[in-house]
C-alpha cells in the first residue's frame, strides 16, 4: 500500500509538473518562502524581551530604550507585509494552478477513455465510472489545493523552528522534540488507523454510486416488478458500506483532534516548568547562540512550543485529506493505465472518383468511397467499397473459458440482406460485434470487400457502417442534431431527406419546434417508437455501404412498424444489410435467414426454404417452438 502511495505521489508530481512546469516550482517557492517568514517572528521576541532584560538590570530609561525596541518591531512589521502579500499571491496562484490541472486531468481522463474497448465499459459500473469525475477529482482537488500546500508550510515551520530552537537552548528545544515524539506517535497510530478507512471510504462511494445509477435506470423496470424492497436492500447494503468506512474513518480523525490539544497544552506547561528549573538551578546553557539560561531565552520557547505542536497538529488532518486524495489518484491512474484499445490497421477509407475504370482518391466529398490499401513494399492501392463481408471459421468467446460462437462461416454479398434468428444468446449480436471490431475473434476471419478487418483501422471500418441499435441512444440537443450526428458534415437538407427516407419527417414536423426541437439526453420527450425513428434517420444520413440492424423495430408498433419497414427498405437498397429481428415477419424478405442456437449456425436459406426443411425457423414461424 505505502509503494503505491509513493508511485501515486511521484505520479501527480509528474503529470502536475507537465501540466505547469513553471508555475508549480513558483508556488512551491513561495510557500517555503511565506512558511519560513511565518516561523521567524520568535527570533524577534527573543531580541525584545533580551533588550527589556538587559534595559532593566542597566536602569535604561525609556527614551534610550525605545529606539532599540521600535527598531526590533518595524523589522518585523516589513516581514509581515511581505509575508502577507505573498502569502496573498501564492493564494491566487494556486487556485489557478489547481483549477487549470484538474480541467486537464479531467479533459486527459475523459479523452483516454474515449479510447478504451467496449470490454472495459461492459465489465465496470457506469456509476463507478462516473465517480472518477466526481468524487475522485474533487479529493485530489482537495489534497492538490489545500492539504500539500499547509503540509509543505508545516513541515518547513517545523524545521525551521527546530533550527531556531537548536540555536538558542539545545536542552529546551529537546524538552519540546520529546513531546512532539508523543505527538507523533499518537498521530501516526490514531492517524493511521483514520487513512484506513478513508480509503475504503472512497471505494464505497464509487460503489454506491454504481449503484444508485443502476436503480435510477432501472426504475420502470423495478417497479413493474415491484423490486422497491430489494433495491431498496441492494442500496441500503452498499449505503451501509459507506456509512461504517465514513463513521469509522471520522471517528478516529475527530477523536484524534482533541487529544492531540491536550498533549500540546501539556507539552507547554513541561517547557515553562523546565525553563524555571534551568533558571532557577543556574545550569548552564548549550546552545550555538552561547547565550545564559534567562526569561529572554525561555519565553519565547512557550511561543515556539505552541507554534511547533500546532505545526505538527496540522500535519494529522492534512494527511488524511492527502491518503483520500491518493486513493482517488490511484483510482484515476487505474483508469489512465487501462490498455486502450488496440488499432493495428493500415487501410482507410477515403473519398474516390472514377475515370476509365481507374480510381483515384480526392479530398472532396464524393458519392464514391475506396479502401485506401498501402502496402508493405510501398504501392498504394485502391478499392471500390462495394459492401462483401464473409465470415470463415469464425469462434469467438467473451470470457476465454466459455466459447459463445463456434465455427461461423457466412457471407453477405453487396446489396444482399442477411437475417440474424434465434433464441436470446444465440449469438446474433455477438456477430454483429465482430463486424464492428468491438470485440477481436479467437479464431478464423473476417474479410471486408476480401481485406481482413484486422487490416482495416477501426474509425474507417465503423464509419462504413450504419447501425441502428434495440436500445436508442439520443443525446441532448435539437433533432436536427441528433440526426447530423450520424454525419456532422450533413447539411440540414441532408438530414430532413433521411428523415423522410426513414418515416420520420412526419412526427418531427409536428413537434413544438419541428427539427429544432431539444430533445431531454434521455429521450423522454419522444415515445420510443420516435427515438427508434430517429435513430434510423440518423444511420441514414450516414448513407453507409453495410447496414447492422439489431432489433431495429421492436420497439415500435405494428403501424408505426409499416412506415418503418418501407423507409428501411428503401435505406437498404444496394447496401448489405445484417438484420437482428425477433418478429419474423421483418425478415421475410431477406435474401438469406441464418438460424443460430447457442453459437451455432443450424440452418440457413431463404424464408421459403426454411419453411420447407420444417426445422427450428418453422418451428419459430409456426408457434409451435414456443408452443413445445
């Protein structure tokens, strides 16, 4: 645990210092600047009260001692002044410094995970993920702006009052060192045992988190099944997670306070009772300054015992701040150090023209797409996109223990339209996923237009491919917008076109603002039979070759679902189309229905054929499947 503190100390260190490299050495400058001003004005008091002592055994009247003692106090009266204005700047500047790194670590934590798998985002909580924004930033908000900042100026107080001390009596400051030895180790056992769980803390919170995301979708769902009472568990156990680390970690940090103030006031009354021993018994004093045991030399020892008791009591809260800001750094850097996703291809997709048979790649926007092929001895070679994909000997397993798909071998020729049946987790969409290189194969290939996908780099493969998912994903914005979002380049015409390709120019026109309407994230201002329109308007703007649609029109009604299935039809003419549908009647008219059952291809051919061989796609067609 302390090897991973002190990599995640070294690494915000690191990743700060790129962030500012020159404005985070001034502030640390400053501080130290500002911490051993703060420490010096015991030195002033010494040489005070020495001038009063020395002024009363003399008999020096006020006049002759007045100039001394004014002289003494304006000296530290300037440092004051320059204390405070830069203790003032180093306040402004880092409160600069610690908005600007969290808006870079938050723009570098958000773009690196642009770039994580599809795999990461299925396998860790949504709520969990959210918190790396939330909670794990605001503690190294906390710890980067306050907790390092007092912990470097206690630590430099401490230090330069020890030297002080040191110079002064070497007995006394020992005097003071035995008790901040107390101090310390009560610290580091009531401290220790808080920073404990402060870190729990900080992983309840993330898994509360988790879980509140999850009850806050699924709230349609719980109550249809009236699951209040189990969700109502499920958070209650992970509110309770939180509440025993937060209790546990707070009660040692609140308890650790009060007693470290009773020690200090202790400390204090053992500085005073020593120094009257040391004066009283005339034992001589060891010291670098050379001067007697005296109240010039006494007092400001209870001064300096305060200030370095309370030095070290600042230290205590600071590093439970700092353990809190660690263990969401290290959250954060578990995040960054997440293999993104692996991109090994070389061929692109690009605009094209044709003269005499021979293509040639142009910056313009054509109708015309090509693979853009370099190879390894140097040509350049182009290749119409015309939409071939074939599966050979394909296996593929999520977890490498449990194989889902087995020995796929398919093709879907240009403008051919394949249908995907079958059971829930047959492997319909697993297929789909490979298509998109959201997930890599285990065994065999995939070749697209006859290059293997693995070939191709993965934006240009995507953007070859319009998919319209069961489940709709809208962002917040206008129609129109959520429409371009399919192609940002899209003019609004463009986008009212596929609109009225898909069946949606209808319904938009009668919305309050028609295109310009703002849509909620969520799409709870549209049925969702709306938002499934638009999601098809969107992959229509796109005007890909391949089509992928995964239960495209469950959830739309039988009506809606005719207008649907007219505009879709019309999108899939001269494109290859790959059709997930569990309502059969969608895929009739597909040129080849493929029949998985637990990974495996076990029929295929059109509706016709099917029916005549009269196996499971009869079974499925007839009822009677569901019937058995």
């Amino acid at each position: 645990m302390k090897n991973n503190r002190s990599k995640s100390v070294s690494r915000i260190i690191k990743l700060v210092l790129s962030f500012f490299p020159v404005l985070l050495p001034l502030i640390v400058v400053m501080i130290i600047l500002n911490a051993i001003l703060g420490a010096l004005p015991s030195i002033f008091q010494q040489n005070v009260i020495a001038i009063l002592q020395e002024a009363w055994e003399n008999g020096w009247t006020w006049e002759v001692t007045q100039p001394l003692v004014t002289k003494v106090v304006a000296i530290l009266a300037i440092i004051y002044i320059v204390a405070l204005i830069i203790s003032f700047i180093y306040n402004q500047l880092i409160a600069v410094f610690t908005q600007g790194v969290l808006q870079k670590l938050r723009n570098r934590v958000f773009t690196h995970m642009q770039t994580l798998p599809i795999r990461y985002f299925d396998t860790h909580q949504h709520g969990d993920i959210m918190s790396y924004y939330t909670n794990d930033i605001e503690a190294m908000r906390q710890m980067i702006s306050q907790s390092f900042p007092q912990l470097l100026i206690s630590l430099i107080t401490v230090l330069t009052i020890l030297v002080i001390m040191f110079y002064y009596s070497i007995p006394m400051a020992l005097v003071i060192i035995l008790g901040a030895c107390v101090t310390i180790t009560v610290t580091k056992k009531l401290g220790g045992l808080s920073a404990k769980y402060f870190v729990l803390q900080q992983k309840a919170t993330g898994n509360t988190e988790g879980v509140i995301e999850e009850m806050v979708n699924g709230q349609k769902v719980i109550k249809v099944f009236n699951h209040q009472a189990e969700a109502e568990e499920a958070f209650n156990k992970a509110n309770d997670e939180l509440y025993q680390a937060s209790n546990t970690a707070n009660r040692y940090s609140n308890i650790l306070m009060p007693v470290l103030n009773n020690i200090n006031y202790l400390i204090y009354v053992f500085v005073a009772v020593a120094g009257g021993i040391f004066i009283q018994n005339q034992i001589p004093n060891i010291s670098i300054s050379g001067l007697p045991f005296s109240i010039a030399v006494v007092v400001p020892f209870l001064g300096m015992s305060r200030q370095f008791a309370g030095a070290i009591q600042q230290i205590s809260p600071q590093i439970n701040s700092i353990v809190m800001g660690l263990a969401g750094a290290e959250r954060i850097f578990d995040l960054l150090d997440q293999e993104p996703e692996v991109d090994h291809g070389v061929v692109e997709l690009v605009n094209a023209t044709e003269k005499d048979g021979t293509l040639k790649e142009t910056s313009e926007k054509t109708e015309l797409w090509a693979w853009k092929y370099p190879h390894e001895d140097g040509t350049v070679t182009l290749t119409k996109v015309a939409g071939d994909v074939r599966f050979a000997n394909v296996d593929f397993a999520y977890n490498p223990e449990k194989v889902i798909l087995h020995d796929i071998t398919l093709y879907g020729k240009p403008g051919q339209k394949i249908a995907f049946v079958g059971a829930t987790g047959a492997g319909k969409t697993t297929i789909t996923n490979l298509i998109n290189r959201f997930y890599d194969l285990a065994d065999g290939k995939i070749r697209y237009d006859g290059i293997n996908i693995n070939k191709i780099k993965k934006s240009s493969l995507r953007k070859s491919l319009g998919i319209v998912l069961q489940d709709t994903v809208l962002f917040t914005g206008t129609v129109m917008d959520n429409i371009r979002y399919g192609r940002l380049d899209a003019t609004d015409e463009e986008c009212i076109a596929a609109a009225k390709l898909a069946g949606a120019d209808g319904f938009i026109r009668h919305l309050p603002q028609g295109y310009q309407t703002m849509l909620n994230g969520d799409g709870s201002n549209l049925s969702q039979g709306q938002c499934q329109l638009l999601a098809i308007s969107r992959a229509a703007v796109a005007d890909p070759p391949v089509m992928i649609m995964d239960e495209a029109t469950s959830s739309i009604d039988t009506r809606t679902e005719q207008i649907v299935q007219t505009g879709m039809d019309r999108l899939m003419n001269g494109r290859t189309v790959f059709v997930i549908a569990h309502r059969l009647s969608t895929v009739k008219n597909s040129n080849v229905i493929i029949v998985l059952d637990h990974g495996r291809i076990i029929e295929r051919g059109t509706h016709e054929e099917l029916l005549e061989q009269k196996g499971q796609y009869y079974q499925l067609y007839t009822g009677a499947f569901e019937l058995e």
